[in-house]
C-alpha cells in the first residue's frame, strides 16, 4: 500500500483551502487505486513534520510556497520519497515588490526567502516528480530568487476544476451583487482594515442607489464578525442580506448564481463565482490575489486594497462587468482548457505510485 500526504491548510473551516482537497480528494477516488493507494490529508491532527511512513508528499493548492514547507519537500526528497507540487502558490511579497514584477522590472531583494530556503527551492524543483505551480507571478518570483525556469511548470490554481454539480440558476430576476468580507487580521495591501470596510460601505450605497440589492457572504468562521459589522454599517435591511452560514463550495455556486457580479476579498470566491458563471472584481489585499487575476487573464478585475480611488475604480469594473460579462466567461473557460488537463496530468500519468 502506497501512502500519500496531501499537505493543505486544510481542516480550519476556510473554504478554500478546503475546496482544494476536496478536488483533490475527487479525482483520488476517480483515479486512484484504493487498493493501492491511500491518500492522508494534514488535518490538525496530523504532524506533517513526520515523514517516515509516506511514499509521496503533495504540497496542495494554496499559498503553500513558504519557509515553513520548504523543508518538509527537502527531506522528504532526502529521504528517497517521491515529491508533488499541485498548484501552490506564493503569497505575502510586498507590494512594492509586486509593482515592480507586474511592470516587468526585478526586484532586488526577496526577503522572504533567506538563502538556505532559495537552496533547497532549487533542489526540490530540480527533483519533484512534478511540480505545477499556480500563477504567472509566482513563477516569477522564483526565476528571481535563482529556481530554473525550466524546472517551474504553471498548472494552474486546482479551483479551475471546480465545477457545479446542479444546474444554476440562469434566469436573474433581481441585480444582486455577492460582496465577500472577512479579515486578514491587517496583514493587507494598505494595512488598514477598517478604512477598507467603509469604503465598502460607501461602494455599497452607491450600488443600491444604481438598482442593485447586496449580498453579503463569508468563506471562513472567523470573518462572520466583520461581514455582520459590514452589514450593521451599511444599514439597509431591505437591500442588503447577510449569510450567516458557512456554505460548502457547491452550495454557495448554487447562491452566488442568482447573483450578476461578485465582489471578493478573499482568493477562492473568484474561482467559485466564476464557477457559477458570474465575474468577479477581486480585493487586491495580497499578492496572492493578482497571481490568481493574471493566471486567469483578468488582471483589469483585480483592484488593490491600498488604492485611494478604489470606490471609483470598483464602480468603473461594475460597468465594464455589465457590458462585457460573456466575454470574461468566455476568456475563463479558454484558461480552463489550457490549464485543467495539466492539474489532471499527475492522476492520468500515475504519478503517485
């Protein structure tokens, strides 16, 4: 019996994280031989550190790109064991950084990584067995910091499988925008949280006044306390709903498709809105956001969250959305295409035997 750790920061009640093992977990069941395979997921109570009993270690969808995992890769490859990278990402560069690396230049410095993880990057994508990164951007900052490009696959983020599994509501009878909240507990482009929020409460207003209703929604537990404080402030209770529910990614498709366009603070409900064939404007909050936004060909959707004219900007894409929604389903379902056969590549080859 061949056993496999899928490493996610899975089992914490975020919706993202989880959405990727559960594809993950799919495909397992439609792939692999479970008399042949056992696929371990890093819940909690799992000590990721101890490798001695796994045949092949899956970094799994996310920002997972950190020193934290890094040498958990290096020593299982170390160790004679079989490495995967399926779709993870980087994330917390700062912005400057990211201004630099989207206007083509290079940065000088990567301080997130120090030089003994850059050497052990090297070494695990010279060695993984595949290693399928999620965006354009993450890609680069590894050619910046040394790794082969040759070595740097981009395969996607896995969320692009993501598929609903009833059919959606086609027929919107009201204009209804999803609005996503929560907190990253101030780690976010501008750093000030509180500011952002009463932008979104003056975006909000605005949209009401131009015929929209609001739906506000969460995708982990902890940010019910900063969508309920959004709603309290925008206070219009006859145009705006708060979810109070932690949805499963398959009910929240179901939702979100009555809805004409998404506003999303958080990475995964990009994917998930467009997954129910309704586009995004994303909350630039981390660098993680625009890898996703570029990998997808939208990077016009994707607004930082330390912009100062980030209301007009916002209301600017609303128009661009009402005018040019199936073309930016069109542009997605190209990216599909190109990149799913790739996330599907490890499964179809039978790389984890």
């Amino acid at each position: 019996m061949q056993k496999v750790l899928y490493i996610g920061w899975i089992g914490y009640k975020n919706l993202g994280d989880d959405l990727l093992w559960n594809i993950f977990k799919n495909l397992g069941v439609h792939y692999l031989d479970k008399a042949k395979i056992k696929v371990i997921p890093s819940l909690p109570n799992i000590n990721i550190n101890d490798i001695g009993s796994y045949d092949t270690i899956v970094l799994g969808g996310g920002s997972l790109i950190m020193p934290s995992y890094i040498p958990i890769l290096y020593n299982s490859l170390e160790s004679g064991k079989n490495v995967i990278i399926w779709g993870s990402g980087i994330d917390r560069i700062n912005k400057h950084q990211l201004d630099k690396i989207v206007a083509g230049k290079f940065p000088a410095l990567i301080k997130e990584f120090k030089a003994e993880d850059v050497t052990m990057l090297k070494h695990i994508f010279s060695k993984a067995k595949f290693a399928g990164v999620r965006g354009p951007l993450t890609k680069k900052i590894l050619e910046i910091i040394g790794v082969n490009s040759d070595d740097i696959q981009i395969i996607g983020d896995p969320g692009l499988l993501l598929k609903p599994s009833n059919i959606l509501e086609v027929n919107k009878k009201e204009k209804i925008v999803g609005l996503n909240w929560g907190t990253t507990y101030k780690q976010l482009y501008g750093k000030n949280e509180v500011g952002l929020e009463n932008k979104l409460v003056v975006i909000a207003k605005k949209l009401i006044k131009k015929g929209y209703k609001i739906l506000i929604y969460t995708v982990w537990d902890r940010d019910f306390s900063s969508c309920q404080r959004l709603f309290n402030k925008i206070n219009d209770q006859r145009n705006v709903i708060f979810e109070k529910k932690l949805y499963t990614e398959q009910e929240l498709m179901v939702i979100l498709s009555s809805c004409s366009l998404t506003i999303n603070f958080k990475l995964h409900p990009n994917i998930i809105s467009l997954a129910a064939n309704v586009p995004f404007i994303a909350l630039g909050y981390r660098f993680k956001v625009f890898d996703l936004a570029y990998l997808l060909g939208l990077e016009d959707y994707v607004l930082s969250t330390d912009s100062p004219n980030l209301e007009g900007e916002i209301l600017n894409r609303v128009n661009l959305i009402e005018e040019n929604k199936e073309s930016i389903l069109s542009k997605y379902r190209e990216v599909q295409q190109i990149y799913n056969p790739l996330l599907i590549k490890p499964f179809n080859e039978n790389l984890y035997t």
